[in-house]
C-alpha cells in the first residue's frame, strides 16, 4: 500500500492505494505559492494519508509537473512553480516520514494510471495526453514510462503547431501545442463567439442544449487536436492514444471533428490512424494510479534481481 500524491499550481491531492487499484478518499489540501507553504501541505497530506491507511504504507509516490529530476527526486527550473526550483521534495518527504519516495513528472504518472487501471487497462503501448492548465504527455512502451533520451520524458506539449497562435508558452517560445489546446485557449475561443466563461465548466450546459455558437467551438478546438494527435502519430504509430486532464471531459463534444481531421490528414497513409482514442474515466486519478503502478514495478524489479 502507498500513499500517492498529485502535486499541482494551486493544491495537492493524494490518497492511499493498494496492489489492486483499491484506494481510499481523495483529501485536498491547497498549496500556497511558496516553499514554505508547499512543505506544510505536503507534511499534513501525508500525516492525514497515514493515519487513515487501512495498512502499513510501503512508500509514497509523489507526481508533479516539472520539468523535474526522477532520479534525483528534485525539480528543475520549473515553468509554472518557480518557488519549487531545485526543491528536492524526495529527500525532504523521506526525512520526514521514514519512507522511500518516487517522484514523477504528473503526466507521465498519468499515462501509466491510464494503461494500468484507467482507459486504456491493459495496452502495453500508447501515448497519454493530459489537456488542463498546460498539455502534458507521457508515452508508454512494453507497459512501462518511455523515456527516449531525455531523462525528464519527451514534452510533446511543446512541439510546434503553428506561429498563428502569439501567446508565449511557458518554456518561452510561440507557437507550441500547448499554447493551442490548453484551458486559456479554449476560453479565447469561447470568447471569440461572443461567449465570456470564467470557468470552462460553466459552457457544459450550452453544448448540452446544442448551442449553435458553442458547438461551432468545440468543433473548432477538435480540429485543433486533431491536427496536434496527427503529429504524435507520425511520430510514434502507436494504435492507442489516451486523453486526461480536466479538459478531457470536453473531448466527447468534439472527438467526431478529431477524428474526421485525422482521417483526412492521413487520407494517403491509413495505416497512421490510431485504432481507439479513449477519454479517462477519472482523469482526478490518472497520476495517484500512475504512482501506485510506479511503485509496484519497482518493487517487482528489485525482488527480480
């Protein structure tokens, strides 16, 4: 059993989870933009995690956006957390609670829940979209993290999708995916039609009633991803592509434009087309059943050995 923990901009969530994906209550704790802050939500999380564990908790597992270090257990010069630069969260966590730590890049985590007990349960090879604040990815070969030869994982959020799009991505450049499809872009969209959202949930009811303007939109945005996935399959092949993240609950508004942009980008190389793309059930646990995954392979390759 492990206690896995999300670490995200503005809170942390986590919960313990066992072998078999069984798992107790989600707790949230948010988490002040400082270091300090950041300590003390950590320490109460998990002091609140152990006490409620229905067992001894093994290790914890702590996923995050980065870029950041696995193997050191540390971040790097992040993009969207700058109070958590060269922060080395494991060692940190291990002096507290006398546990060995994991650490992952959250996406990556996420694309291993989702191969493991998540919308594509039992696919050995696949890439794993997290669309949300920022577009994270992580890509899954032989059942386990692909990590090509960066040590943080490819970031294929940041390949190139076109200079139309002037806002800067946070790694500082213009023109990356993310800066197309994540949440910020969605709502200039959704502002273009003459429709002011703060929040992206409050237009769910619009394309429910079929809103004209808000379908036109949606469509629009699938197109976009569309466009982006066909990118990622002329680069991997791979025949299952997942997508999580808070803004995957838009994708069944839109999969039939991403989908027919797919098909027309590959009408010469069908053989590219993905055979299934599959939206998280959960998206909330994609990364916490990602870490727990983590765990078990690494305690199933230590007693390999």
């Amino acid at each position: 059993m492990y206690a896995c923990i999300d670490l995200g901009g503005t809170n942390i969530r986590g919960t313990w989870i066992d072998i078999f994906g069984n798992h107790g209550s989600i707790q949230i704790f948010s988490r002040p933009r400082t270091l300090e802050g950041t300590k003390d939500s950590l320490l109460g999380l998990l002091t609140n995690i152990r006490a409620k564990a229905p067992a001894q908790l093994r290790g914890i597992g702590l996923a995050s956006a980065g870029p950041l270090d696995h193997l050191e257990k540390k971040y790097l010069q992040t993009s969207n957390m700058r109070e958590l630069n060269y922060f080395t969260v494991g060692e940190f966590l291990e002096n507290a609670f006398d546990l060995p730590v994991l650490m992952e890049n959250d996406a990556q985590a996420a694309a291993l829940g989702e191969v493991w007990n998540g919308c594509l349960s039992g696919v050995g090879e696949a890439v794993v979209l997290t669309l949300g604040t920022g577009i994270g990815s992580g890509v899954i070969q032989k059942g386990v993290i692909w990590r090509g030869g960066h040590f943080t994982g490819p970031e294929l959020g940041h390949n190139f999708l076109g200079p139309a799009c002037k806002r800067a991505c946070g790694c500082g450049q213009v023109g990356c995916a993310e800066t197309w499809l994540n949440k910020e872009a969605l709502i200039e969209l959704f502002q273009h039609e003459g429709i002011q959202v703060l929040e992206l949930k409050d237009v769910f009811p619009l394309l429910r009633e079929g809103d004209v303007r808000a379908l036109r939109v949606i469509s629009e945005y699938g197109h976009r991803l569309g466009l982006y996935l066909s990118i990622i399959q002329v680069v991997f092949g791979f025949d299952y592509i997942g997508l999580s993240g808070g803004m995957s609950h838009f994708i069944p508004y839109c999969l039939d434009q991403v989908w027919q942009t797919l098909t027309h980008r590959f009408v010469n190389r069908k053989w590219w087309l993905p055979k299934r793309i599959a939206n998280s059930p959960d998206p909330e646990m994609s990364a916490l059943y990602g870490m727990a995954r983590a765990w078990i392979l690494a305690e199933e390759a230590y007693y390999t050995e």
